[in-house]
C-alpha cells in the first residue's frame, strides 16, 4: 500500500523537477559568459533568499535565532558538499553538452538512490531493483557511448553528478521528525554556498558582471533554483526515496521541450535508445515499489 503523504510528495517533486529544468536551461544560458564556481556560487546565494524565507514562514513555534538550529547539522554539511560537487558537475556538464543529453544522464540519479539506500538507509534491495539498476545502467552507456567516436569525457560529469544528488536525497532520510525541511533547506544550502565559494577562490574564475540583465538572470536562477531544492526535500520526507525516483523522468520530457524550443537542440539519435532503458529501469522499480508485500 501506498504510505501516507505519497499523492502530496508526487505532485512536488514534479514541480521540483520543472523548476530544475528552468534553472538548468538559465544555467546553459550564462556559461558562455561566466565560469562554473561562479554561476554555482550566485545560485547558492540567491537560493538563500527563498530558504530564509521559509525558515520564517514555518510555524514552528519557536523564534528568534533558536528557529535556524539544527542538531544535524554535521550531515547538512555532508549534503552541502554533496550537492556543491553535483551542481559543479552538472553545469559543466550543461555547457558543453547539448541540454537534453547532459540533463538524460544525470537522471542516473533514481538507480543511484535505489543502489545508496542499502549501505546508508539499510534497506532492502530485491533480484528485481537490482536489474532496474543494471538496466538503467545500459542505458546510461548507450548514450555514453564510451567506443564510439562520439564519445567525450564529457559524459561523465553527469554521472558524477547523478551521484552526488541521488546521495542528497537518500541522506535527507536520515534527519529526525524534529528537523523541519525549511531549517534542513537552509543549512544545506548555506553549507553548499561555502564549498561552491571556496572553489572559486580556489580557481580564480570570478569575472565581474557588469550587466544588469545579467544579475536578473542570476538572482531568478537562484530564486527557482532554491525553490526547486525545497520542493525535492519536502517530498523524499514525505515517503521513502525509491517511491518517488521514477517520478524524477518526467524532467526528460521537459528538458527535451526546453532544449528544442530555446536552444534549437534535436538530439534524438543519440538518445535512442538508451533513454528508453535509463527510464524503463526507474520503472521497474516503481513498479516492485507498488507491489503488495505478500
């Protein structure tokens, strides 16, 4: 049966999921002009502006400085640096390669849920998931296409990041009842704000933006960047990750919509047909995932 909360927790990480893509097609948008820790950067900035206002508006019953506290906070600096590595990642990985594709491979992230929920979750994994994950992996090397001549290391940084987003959401399990997802949001992001910073102190990649269209971009990146995090935490607390992993592919249809319509992009042979396996893997697991336990 299905747990409480389940039609709530689908209907937000589908919103989740579209506000990703936005941002995503904004991030493409401004690689061509700004480097990667600092796009990262600013979208962790002004991704604090919705999750402060969250922590705000959260009727918690407690005020004043105490309402940001968080016990855990060493595991929302373990999802911080979890997610910076992902997002460093995945926009790279959206300015070298085509939207659609970039943004096909880093739905890896559902098989990687279901694969990180044994050793940190201790849950159970059947014969059946476990062929979800090799299936979806099949997948994943067909678009790959590591012996074609097609192929570029490239590829790779959307895996990567497939990996550090699955382990996001898995450890989010991990908070007791008594942390709240706005509280959660914030310190996660905060913690990202910091490692994104230091990667670009470290690189030296800082180039002043002089355009005001640009700073616009920016903060809306972030603005929907932020909200799309909240959304993700709100839902994977309201259920178990595996539960809503499938639901996490309808970003593929979105991605490939966004990245016909606003950047010319087609790129359906090399998609085909390892998107269909990728996307049949995750089914399959949703499919065990509804199955009565007998």
């Amino acid at each position: 049966m299905r747990d409480a909360g389940f039609s709530r927790a689908v209907v937000i990480i589908l919103i989740a999921i579209l506000l990703f893509d936005i941002q995503g097609a904004i991030i493409k948008f401004l690689g061509d002009r700004y480097g990667i820790p600092q796009i990262a950067t600013f979208r962790n900035i002004f991704g604090l502006l919705p999750a402060l206002l969250l922590v705000y508006l959260a009727r918690t019953g407690v005020r004043g400085p105490a309402r940001f506290r968080l016990r855990q906070w060493p595991l929302a600096v373990l999802r911080g640096a979890s997610i910076a590595c992902a997002q460093y990642c995945l926009y790279l990985s959206l300015t070298l390669m085509e939207f659609a594709t970039a943004s096909t491979l880093a739905f890896a992230g559902p098989l990687f849920i279901t694969a990180l929920s044994v050793p940190i979750l201790r849950h159970h994994v059947g014969a059946v998931r476990w062929l979800a994950v090799i299936v979806g992996f099949v997948g994943i090397v067909l678009v790959m296409r590591p012996r074609g001549d097609i192929f570029q290391w490239v590829s790779l940084l959307p895996i990567c990041a497939a990996f550090g987003y699955g382990l996001s959401s898995v450890l989010v399990r991990l908070f007791d009842d008594a942390s709240t997802t706005a509280v959660i949001n914030f310190h996660t992001t905060l913690s990202a704000l910091v490692f994104t910073f230091l990667l670009m102190l470290a690189t030296d990649s800082y180039i002043t933006v002089s355009s005001v269209e640009d700073w616009m971009w920016m903060l809306l990146m972030g603005l929907v960047g932020g909200m799309a995090v909240f959304s993700l935490i709100a839902a994977y607390r309201l259920t178990l990750p595996s539960n809503l992993s499938p639901f996490e592919y309808f970003g593929i249809p979105f991605s490939f919509v966004i990245g016909w319509v606003v950047f010319g992009e087609a790129p359906f042979e090399r998609l085909i047909p390892g998107v269909f396996l990728i996307v049949g893997g995750g089914l399959l697991i949703f499919w065990r995932e509804r199955r009565p336990v007998k």
